[in-house]
C-alpha cells in the first residue's frame, strides 16, 4: 500500500470539505447578518443603560416599592381586623382603617410605578433574559410546558437545547466576517467597490443608508466594469431602488464623477448595479485614420463601430466634447473613393480650410447658396435617370456619391434668416437667402435616392428660433450621434422623446472624444470612444477630386448645350460670337456675354446660360461692382461697351 498516496488523498479530501463548509458558512452569513445586528444592538443597549446611578435608582424603589408592600399589607390587615370588631361600617374604627388601606395601596402603586420605571433603566441583559426564556421550557408545570408541551409528546429540556443551539449558532454565523477574495488585477478603486459590495458588508450596513431589504450577489468583474445584481425584497421595486443612487453611492464610496447605473435585472424582484470602472476599449490606438478604420470602439463590449456610407446623420455635441475630431474620420472616408465626393458647408471656415484639397467647400453666403442650388439641380437630374424598378441612383465615377458635410447648423439657419439691409429696397435680381434652407430641406427629403447624403452637425441641438436643427431635417435623419452634452433636453432632442428612459444620456458623457450612437431601436445606448482626427492630419490626406457641377438642366435632361457666350463689343453682331473659345469661359463671362446678346433679368441670363440663379446673381454682382454692367431704375441689366455708352 502506498501510504503517502492514501495521506495525500486524506489531506486532499480533508481540504476540499473545509472548502466547502467555509463557502457554506460564508453564503449564509448575509442571511443570518440582520438577525444578528439586531441582536447586538439590543444587547449594546442594555449593556450602556445597566450604570451604576441606574442600579443605585432601582435599587431605591425595589427597597421602597417592598416597604410600600409591607405597609399596604399591613393597613389590609388591620381593615380586616376592624371590621370583625364592629358591624358599623360608620364606625370611628373601621373608617380609620378603611382610609389608611386606600392610602397604603395608593402608595404601593406608586412604587410598583416607579420600579417598573427603574427596570427600563436598568435593564437585564439580553443573555440573561434568554437563559430565563428558555429556562421555562424544563420548569415542570411551568410556561409552555404547563401549556401543552408535555401533552404533544415533546420534551421541554431537548426543545429548549434545540433552541438555544439555533439561536446560538446563528448568531455566530451572522456575526461571521466574509474576507472577499479579490482579484490581484483590480485597481484599489476598484478592491474597495468589490468589498462593498460584497453581500456580508452589504447586509451589514445597508440599513443605515435606508436601503435595508435589499442583499447584492458576489461581483463580477467585465471589461467595462463592476457588476451586481440586487435583491429586493418586501416594498422594494427596481423603480424605488433606482432613486436610491445618492444613498448607493454613499454606501459604496464611489466617486462622484464615476458612472453608475442602475436598472432593473431578470425578475421583478431584480436590480442591476454597473459601475463603469474601467472601459473596453482601453489600450487600443484610436489616434489618425486609414481607409475602412472604424469610427470607435464600443467601451462596454470592445467592439469597433462602423458607420457606413450614405447614412444621413445628425452629429451634436457641446463646445470642447471634441466633435470636430471625431467627424473627420467620417468626412475622410466620404472622400476617399473614386465614386464619392465630398461638400464642406462651414461658415466658421475654421473646418471648411483643411478640406479644400479634397472636397467643395463654402464658407461665405453666396458659395452656400450658390452650392446648394448645384445640389438641388443634380438631385433632379440624377431622379430621371433612376430607372423603373430601382429606387436609388447607382453610384459610378461620373455620378458619384455626394456627401454634404454642414458644419454648423445653427449658422447655416442664422444664415438663411439674414435680413436686408436697413433702408434698401428689394431689387430685380437680389439673392433670396431663405433659399438656404429650402435646398436643404429638399436635399433631406428627396436626396437620398440621388445618392446625395447630408450630414448635419450642430453644437446647440435645439429646434426653438435660435436652434441648431431644421425640424424638418430632423426627421429624415437615420443615424444620431450625440458627443457630450449640456442638458438631457437636448439629449431628447438627439435621441428621441424616449432618451431618458431608455437611457440615452449624453449630458453625463465624459468630455472629449466619448459619443454614443442610435441607429437603429435595438441599438444599446453604450459610449463610444471616436477616433481622433487633428486637422494636421487631414492637411496630409492625399488630393481628391472636387465635385462642380458644370452641365446646365437641358444638357443633362439630353439636349445640346448652348454655345458658350464671351463677352464682346456693341458693334459685333451676335452671330459673330465663336461657338469653340479656345479656353472655357468662366460664370462671369457667360452671364456678361448673355447680357451683351439682350437678356436684361437674372431670369433670362440663367435660361440662356443654363446657370443655377445664385451663381447668376453672385455674378451679376460682381459685374456691377466692377463697372462692367449697369442697372437701369426698372431693374434691367445693360452692358457697358465705352466709356459712357452702354448697350441697348
């Protein structure tokens, strides 16, 4: 026999069913912890009443409720004795005793009152009592005995052993103190969070921040933090134990900037606690951008986020919560391949600059509305070629698709809002501003199909006067990212009316670079940390092409184009224009030319010339500040040919 075999098995089973009693011993501590509490704190009571003026007072009316006794004792006695004297009840005698036994009786109430005050006091201690409970089980004729015990066939000394033994070692289990085992890898944040939570300490403290009917289950540990589920008993629900976070967070200790949520578990009678100590996506590189790279990374799953091409979104976030950054890996993407094509609409400019290698840009006024028309145009265009049975324009080098990058919204809508001039009169020919907002509205609604995708990025996401949102372009949005926020109203404004239910709250987002996305119902409202793009970055990105929109309406629609127009002098007829100039005229000089050949209206010129109106009235503009045109008092445009001459 191998005896060092057989000891080793021994040891073995010996440690495996000490393993086993301590977790035993350890999951019932948090059952057994509150009878125990409640227990020593009674003991603690009557352990600091029990002071030696305390045992001196009751002392005092123990010896004086015994002499009231006496006294009442012996004024009884002597009633008794007067009335057998006399049979006058009216008698000096029995009067005489009759008012001294009242008197005695009163007295000895008194003192019964004043000793029963003493005890209170003075009371005994909780062992004590105990023993004098149980000690009533094994007094034959007595207590419960007397009361049946004997008749049931039970044996008052072995019950009561019983009992004291139950009593006793629950007691001594719920006064068991738990050592949570705690995972080398955690942070001292994090070991401090895991002991709180542990069920013993829980139990144990958990009344004094009014949370008492409520036991956690041991922690476990995700890689986007700290999670317990809770128990809640007798008038407990998940909605009233949401409330509660101030006292949970005071009962753990956690940091006031640390995200805790709370949200109810599996079962009705079940709370879930998520501490977000620590983020998935830490120690991944989220720095530049490559082709295809996602735009983040899930913190509580560690999974990368895709936003896909041709999505119209919405992309809001408060000055500082790094919304610039995280846009630019998107705005990259959209301009990378030989089919897309990017727009920059940036009043600020401070955006629209780093993209002018790679993407149209407008920054003043007229370059919005002179873009915005061009889109429109093409939107109408490419809707004719869509084919019956298909519902979308398919992309191609020739008909890219266009995405439409505002950034900000709220200065594009000031910007369509702009009044005129104070005193001046509205002239034949002057831009309609408002006309801002209409393109886009259309371009919303109508566009996708065309493949012409907007993207609208706001720092103020409100649809009041001053807003930074379109109503009606709020509604044709699909994807919403929100990076941090100022308050949950805008939140819902983001994320829908149902944001704070669901919770969706980018107001308590960390600042910068933490966005959440909605794209979809099923969609988690989990952080995402974006990946950060510096405008030193973009500057490096490699050149695109630039989408201009330079065909006319009719050209597109399939009719020959008009010859292009140059601008000439009154003495050369029309028919002498060349139809091939050797170098493309530009905007300024077909809408002179188309002047010069009679079109006095921004109207004629854009028919003759095939260009949008805006780029017509920008043009005209410039011809009048250059002295080249002239505007009569009917609004009709002429041509000057000579100093002091102009065509007719």
């Amino acid at each position: 026999m191998d005896l060092k075999a057989v000891s080793t098995k021994i040891a073995t089973g010996s440690k495996n069913a000490a393993g086993t009693v301590t977790n035993v011993l350890d999951a019932m501590a948090p059952t057994l912890a509150p009878f125990a509490a409640r227990w020593d704190a009674e003991a603690d009571r009557r352990m600091a009443l029990r002071t030696p003026e305390h045992l001196k007072a009751l002392m005092d009316a123990q010896k004086g409720y015994n002499s009231a006794r006496s006294t009442a004792a012996t004024a009884k006695s002597q009633r008794t004795a007067a009335r057998a004297a006399s049979k006058n009840p009216l008698s000096t005698a029995r009067r005489a005793a009759r008012t001294a036994d009242k008197a005695a009786r009163a007295h000895r109430d008194q003192a019964k009152t004043k000793l029963k005050a003493a005890r209170k006091d003075y009371p005994a201690t909780l062992r004590a009592r105990a023993v004098q409970a149980h000690a009533m089980h094994a007094v034959p004729g007595a207590g419960i005995s007397a009361l049946g015990w004997d008749q049931a066939g039970a044996w008052p000394v072995a019950g009561s052993l019983a009992l004291i033994a139950a009593n006793v070692a629950a007691l001594v289990i719920g006064r068991r103190k738990v050592v949570v085992a705690v995972a080398d890898e955690l942070s001292a944040e994090e070991r401090r969070l895991v002991e709180r939570l542990d069920p013993s300490y829980w139990a144990q403290h958990a009344d004094e921040r009014g949370l008492a009917g409520t036991v956690t289950t041991p922690v476990q540990v995700t890689p986007a933090g700290l999670v317990t589920t809770v128990r809640l008993d007798g008038r407990w629900k998940p909605s009233a134990f949401k409330a509660k976070h101030e006292e949970i967070r005071a009962l753990l200790g956690a940091r006031t900037d640390l995200r805790m949520e709370i949200k109810a578990g599996s079962h009705g009678d079940r709370a879930v606690i998520t501490l977000r100590t620590r983020s998935a996506a830490d120690g991944i590189d989220l720095t530049g951008w490559t082709p295809g790279a996602p735009w983040g990374v899930d913190t509580v799953t560690g999974e990368p986020v895709q936003v896909p091409l041709g999505r119209r979104m919405l992309i809001a976030g408060t000055s500082g919560s790094g919304k610039s950054w995280s846009t630019r890996a998107l705005l990259a993407e959209g301009s990378e391949y030989a089919d897309h094509r990017l727009v920059v609409i940036d009043p600020k400019r401070v955006e629209a600059i780093n993209w002018q290698h790679r993407a149209r840009t407008a920054i003043s006024i007229e370059d919005v509305l002179d873009v915005t028309d061009e889109l429109v145009e093409e939107m109408h265009d490419r809707l004719e070629l869509i084919p019956r049975g298909q519902d979308v324009i398919q992309i191609s080098p020739e008909r890219p698709r266009i995405t439409v990058f505002i950034d900000e919204g709220a200065e594009v809508i000031a910007m369509a809002k702009k009044p005129r001039a104070k005193g001046s009169k509205e002239e034949p020919g002057d831009p309609d501003w408002s006309r801002i907002m209409e393109n886009l509205s259309t371009l919303a609604r109508m566009a996708r199909a065309a493949e012409i995708i907007l993207i609208w990025a706001t720092q103020k996401p409100t649809m009041d006067a001053k807003g930074g949102i379109d109503p009606q372009i709020s509604a044709q949005i699909t994807y919403r990212a929100a990076l941090a926020l100022s308050t949950s109203g805008e939140s819902r404004v983001v994320f829908g009316e149902d944001a704070t239910e669901k919770g969706w709250h980018a107001h308590e987002l960390p600042m910068p670079g933490v966005a959440m996305l909605r794209s979809g119902p099923k969609v988690q409202p989990h952080p995402i940390n974006t990946r950060a793009f510096s405008p030193a970055d973009v500057i490096a990105l490699p050149d695109r092409p630039v989408w201009r929109r330079q065909e006319s309406p009719a050209r597109s629609a399939g009719a020959s184009a008009p010859a292009p127009l140059r601008l000439v002098k009154e003495t050369a007829p029309a028919a002498e224009v060349p139809a091939q100039p050797t170098k493309q005229p530009t905007n300024r000089e077909k809408v002179a030319a188309a002047i010069g050949t009679g079109a006095t209206t921004v109207a004629d010129v854009a028919n003759v010339t095939g260009i949008n109106k805006g780029s017509v009235s920008k043009a005209v503009k410039q011809l009048l500040d250059a002295g080249e045109v002239l505007r009569s008092e009917d609004g009709s445009l002429s041509v000057v040919t000579q100093v002091g001459e102009v065509s007719a």
